[in-house]
C-alpha cells in the first residue's frame, strides 16, 4: 500500500492499495450457557479448518464502497466503520468468500466481520488490535470469539474477551445438519430459561474445561461437550440429539458438540486415536442412517 499524509491527517490511498485477510470459523460451541452473574452469557469456541478470505482493494475511482457478494451488509458496514476510524475515503471493492455455512452455527457471520476489519485496515494502514476490532464489532451484533486463536472463553453478548484457554490436539467432527437456518441476533433475544442451579452447573463446567484443555484431556473435552449439548435443550432443543448421543456411545467417541444457536450436532472423534480409521466409518455410517446430511470437519490446532 503506498500512503502520504494530507495537511489535515487524513491518508491519500493509491488506487488498487489492497488488504487481504482471513479467519476460521468454529462447530458450534464446546460449551455455551450462563454464568451466575447476571446476565454473564459466555461461550467457549471449537475452531476449524473452514475460513472466510475477505479482500478489499482501493479505487478512488468509484462512488462508493463496493462489495461482493451484494447480501453481505454485515461485512459492508464493518468496512465503512474501519475506513471511517482510519479517515480514508469510502471507495474501494470489497470481496468476502467463505466456505462457512451461513445459518448453521459455524460462526459464519463473525467470521466474515473479522476477516473484513482485517482486510480493510491492512489496505489502509490502520492498527487495529483485539480490543479496537473487538469494539466495532460490539456495535454491530453478538459475536463469537473467532478474531482469538486457540480455544477461549468468550463473552459473545457484549463482545470481549474472557479468557485464552489454549490449544487441543485436532480432532474429527462427524456433523448432522438438521436442517433450515437460525437468526443468531434473534437467537440472542430469547429469555434464558436456566435456573440458578443451571448457572451454577455451567460455571463448573467452565472451570472443568479450561482445567480440560490445559492437560490436553479430550475425553473429558467430550464429556463436557456432550453435557453443554443436553442442557441446551431446554432453550434450543436439537431433535436428533438422543439418536445422536446413541452413536456416540456405540462408537466411543469423545462426545457431541452442539452448534448451540445454530443447527448443528457433531461427533467428536480423536484423530491420534489407534482406531481412528474404524470408528469414523462406523459413526459417519450411524449419523448417514439418521440424516442425510453429514459431513466431515476437522478442528485446528495452534500448537
């Protein structure tokens, strides 16, 4: 990018200046629920190898900002708040590709905002650390915790961060769409039905996991997974949960992970696993039987 400063402060861009950036998305949530504290909504992300690649190129040329696909108003907002903070003029073609499910939990639309604040403010030369990116986010919607890598707890409602809890060795996701898609703002908007023991349930399990994924404790990631997966049910119930946890149990993998807003239930399988090669046969034939719609995911690890 070749920048000068104005008299005034403000950048002049070159035209076809561009910034490129990405970010992965996640399988729903390890664990998502309520704290004690009032109104402490949390979740803790499983990142995987599925990302949105955003462009943006400068052109003082056009009348405006330009983006690719036009249904992405989300991402068109996040670049004209990132130009704005940067004092750049708001022309330029932004481009968002993603191979992220829209709808199904995978945090597809976060996705897409971190990697445009990225592309956009490496276009214009603008800083743009976590706490700031977090900052223009929390001005457009509830957010998962994917501009952080590794696993972390994460405050998705008011958008901050609350806690890095590190890596896990990779594993296999065997995912069940269940069908149609879920609003994740107006997921949001729902009254949480858990009571106070319910608070108390999810704070221990939330010490248990960041316990969990420091030791490297898949097993005990999957047991906790799998418990998240059924107290969801009584805000956002998933219909194949009981068939699913049955092939977890006949397989003996780790666990079920739960896309808790969206529509998304997996099998959680260890990679390292001496029986890999047979239990994910057996479990994508078990998961074939209940839906048509499986598909493979792997998780990423930042070691």
């Amino acid at each position: 990018m070749s920048t000068y400063p104005t008299p005034g402060g403000a950048p002049v861009l070159s035209r076809g200046a561009t910034g490129v950036s990405t970010c992965f998305g996640t399988f729903g949530e390890l664990l998502q629920g309520r704290l004690p504290a009032p109104d402490e909504d949390f979740l803790v992300t499983l990142p995987v190898a599925r990302w949105t690649m955003a462009s943006y190129r400068v052109d003082t040329a056009l009348p405006g900002l330009e983006v690719r696909p036009g249904h992405k108003g989300k991402a068109r907002r996040m670049a004209a708040m990132v130009l704005a903070a940067a004092g750049a003029p708001a022309s330029g073609v932004l481009t968002v590709e993603s191979n992220l499910p829209e709808g199904k939990g995978m945090a597809s639309s976060s996705a897409d905002l971190v990697a445009t604040a990225r592309a956009v403010a490496n276009a214009v030369g603008l800083e743009l650390p976590p706490a700031r990116l977090e900052e223009l986010l929390r001005r457009i919607e509830p957010t998962d915790g994917v501009l952080y890598p590794g696993v972390v707890a994460f405050d998705h409602r008011r958008v901050r961060l609350r806690a890095v809890l590190g890596s896990l060795p990779t594993m296999t996701i065997v995912g069940l769409d269940e069908g149609g898609t879920v609003d994740t703002v107006a997921f949001n908007r729902l009254d949480k039905p858990f009571t106070a023991g319910d608070r108390r349930e999810y704070a221990r399990l939330l010490a248990r996991l960041s316990t969990a994924v420091d030791r490297r404790d898949l097993a005990a990631v999957g047991a906790i997974a799998t418990r998240s997966a059924e107290m969801n049910q009584a805000l956002w119930p998933k219909r194949t949960l009981p068939e699913v946890l049955r092939v977890c149990e006949e397989t003996g993998a780790l666990g079920v992970v739960a896309a808790h807003s969206g529509t998304m239930l997996g099998v959680l399988l260890d990679t390292a696993d001496p029986d890999y090669v047979e239990r994910i046969a057996a479990t994508v034939r078990a998961c074939s039987r209940i839906t048509p719609r499986v598909s493979l995911f792997r998780s990423l690890s930042f070691d």
